[in-house]
C-alpha cells in the first residue's frame, strides 16, 4: 500500500530536554511505532515552540532537536516509512499559524486547559511571552498543515486537538462551503461545488497510558518538574530513580494506594499476571518489601530501556570512513522528512489561501 493510499498521521515532540522520557514512550511513541504501515505518518519536531520557554538557549533546543530525532531512531521510528519534520523548515506552518490566529478568539485559546495547567507548572506568572498563548494555535497549524485524520497524543495534549479540530470546522465553515450542522465526519467530504473541504477533522489517539505519573507521585512525568526516567538514563540511574518512589506505608503489611506511582508502574511495565498478583497481595494485607518489589520494577522498565539505549549510543559515534554517524547523521535524516513534509504542507497552504481568495501566485519553496 502506497503512503499515498493511507490514511495520515501527524504527531510530534517539542524539544525542551535532550530526550524523550517514559511517560513519551506509553504515552504516544509505542503507538506511533505500531502505526508506522498502517498510516501516512509525519512525526514533528516543535523547535520554534521551545523557544516559548528557553528563548535564551537557543543552543540548548538545537542539541535537544538532534537528542529527540536520535530517541526516535532508538525506539524504532523508521524515517524510510515515517516523515520526520522539523517545524523550524516548514514555512506554510508560520503563514497557517497567522491565518488561523484570525478565526479563533483569543478567550478560547486562553481557556485552554493544558495551556493554564503549563503556565501554572513551570511558575511562569505573568512573565511569559506573547509566543506562548501563541503556540497553542500554532499547534493547530502544526497538525492541520499536513491534514491527518488522526492525532497520537497523550491525554494532557487532548485540550489541543479539540481546539484544532474547532479551527478546521471554523475554516471549513468560513471559506470551504460547509454547513455548520455538517458532523466533524463529514467535513471532508462536505465541500462547496462538490469538491472536498480544505481541512479533515482530525480525531486524537489517546496511548495506552493516558498520563503516566512521575516518580514524584504528584504530577505527571516531565523533565522541567525533575520527576522523569528518560529513554537514555543508565540502569543504575533508572533503578535509582524508582527506589526514590515514597510509597508512604506506615507498616510492610499495609496497602499501597493506587495513587501511587509505584502502583501505576506495576501495571504498566510488569506482566499483567505479575501486575496482578503484587496488587492482590498488597490488597490482602500480606508483608511486602516495597525495595523487592522497586528492583523488579526497575528491571522491567531496564529491560525495556536495554535496546532503546544501545541504539542511542550507536546513534551517538562520530562517523567513521564509509559510515555515517553522529549529528551528521541526524541532519541527514531531518533534510529528507523536511523535503517530503515541505511538498504536503506546501499544498495545504495552497488550498487553504484559494478558499480565501489570496491564491494571487505561487512559490517555491527549497532547503539545502
């Protein structure tokens, strides 16, 4: 089947740290790798929106750029079957970005949930830049640029697809002919003159584990709160990390809360099996040793982690005769996902400024 023929996806990572973390992993990059030969898949790299937070470090997000794509090629994302998109080299996201920021209210994108809950997290007060209400269109923009029908996100990125999918409808309505008692469905199909809407209404993949808790046990994982296991972490940095889980339990026979992010990472990285029988002794009042059951949580998510982090080393050599490594590499492999993303988002923005009327020429756009 050709990518032509599928389905499309569109995903993506903002490149605030050096790598991706678990809750990246159950949360979205396991469902992209399962996806890879069933859709279209263009997975971006939200460059220009770390700048919303680390403006003055613009170093500090290009060796996180290089870091992340390094993470995907470790976990197994293929750049032969996936597109890997860098949204610094895609300038019809910029133009959509503006187009859109003119059909949504700024008290909506205000409103949005996730957008309040990272101001509050990362203690930003008043003193965050206008680019940062900013991003959440221009989030909008990143996803409806290569008009994919499905989002993989985790649940905290909810809130973000229901406001793209708000933007296509809006657009739609506005410029494409649809009726606004058209279903989300059918907008693709609800064109004027018979010819298809500019924009489908994209629909979000929650992962398997909708938010995963960091080791903290009060919000959930990320590196700007220092309560994430990154993909690269060391063994013994990763068991460390587990044993400083505080389960709270005043004596070895008493239960563990299922609030506890011990108790979520039994479930999600031991055997359903196993998972079940820790619960149930926990449960039944039996003596645990919470250090017993930490180390072989910690192996699992080891296990898990073994392949991910040999790669990445690999990933990591310089080149050699005959051999392509390093960041070199990396480029390499961005150049190409930027050509094939750049021909899509090209189109889209050529849709989208007909159905506005502002179709008054056309453009190349090359990178080198």
């Amino acid at each position: 089947m050709s990518n032509a023929a599928k389905p499309r996806i569109l995903t993506g990572d903002t490149p605030t740290a050096t790598g991706l973390h678990l809750g990246h992993y159950v949360g979205s990059l396991e469902t992209r790798l399962r996806l890879q030969d069933e859709y279209d898949c263009y997975f971006l790299i939200a460059n220009v929106h770390a700048f919303t937070t680390l403006a003055e470090k613009a170093g500090e997000i290009r060796a996180n750029t290089l870091g992340i794509v390094k993470d995907w090629l470790a976990v197994g994302l293929d750049p032969e079957r996936s597109a890997f998109v860098l949204q610094s080299e895609i300038p019809a996201i910029a133009e959509l970005t503006f187009l859109f920021a003119m059909i949504i209210p700024f008290n909506k994108v205000m409103r949005n949930p996730t957008l309040k809950t990272e101001i509050e997290s990362k203690g930003l007060g008043e003193t965050y830049p206008f680019g940062f209400p900013m991003y959440a269109v221009g989030q909008c923009a990143d996803i409806l640029a290569f008009r994919p029908e499905l989002v993989p996100v985790g649940e905290d990125q909810e809130a973000h697809i229901e406001m793209c999918r708000d933007v296509a409808m809006k657009f739609n309505q506005l410029y494409g002919g649809v009726g606004n008692r058209v279903p989300a469905d059918d907008h693709a199909r609800a064109g004027s003159a018979g010819e298809n809407a500019v924009f489908p209404v994209p629909r979000a993949r929650i992962g398997r584990v909708a938010r995963l808790v960091g080791i903290d046990g009060q919000n959930k994982m990320s590196k700007s709160l220092n309560n994430a296991i990154f993909l690269y972490d060391e063994a013994k940095v990763v068991q460390k990390k587990i044993n400083s889980i505080r389960t709270d339990r005043p004596t070895t026979t008493s239960p563990l809360p299922e609030s506890n992010p011990l108790s979520q990472y039994i479930d999600v990285f031991l055997p359903a099996e196993r998972a079940s029988q820790i619960k149930a002794d926990y449960a039944a009042g039996k003596t645990i040793m919470d250090g017993h059951v930490k180390a072989e949580v910690g192996a699992a998510i080891n296990a898990l982690l073994d392949p991910i982090r040999s790669r990445r080393a690999a990933l990591e050599a310089p080149a050699a005769p005959g051999r392509a490594g390093g960041d070199a590499l990396v480029v390499d492999v961005i150049r190409a996902g930027v050509k094939k993303a750049n021909a899509v988002a090209e189109e889209t923005l050529m849709l989208a400024k007909r159905a506005m009327g502002l179709d008054f020429g056309r453009r190349v756009v090359g990178w080198e």
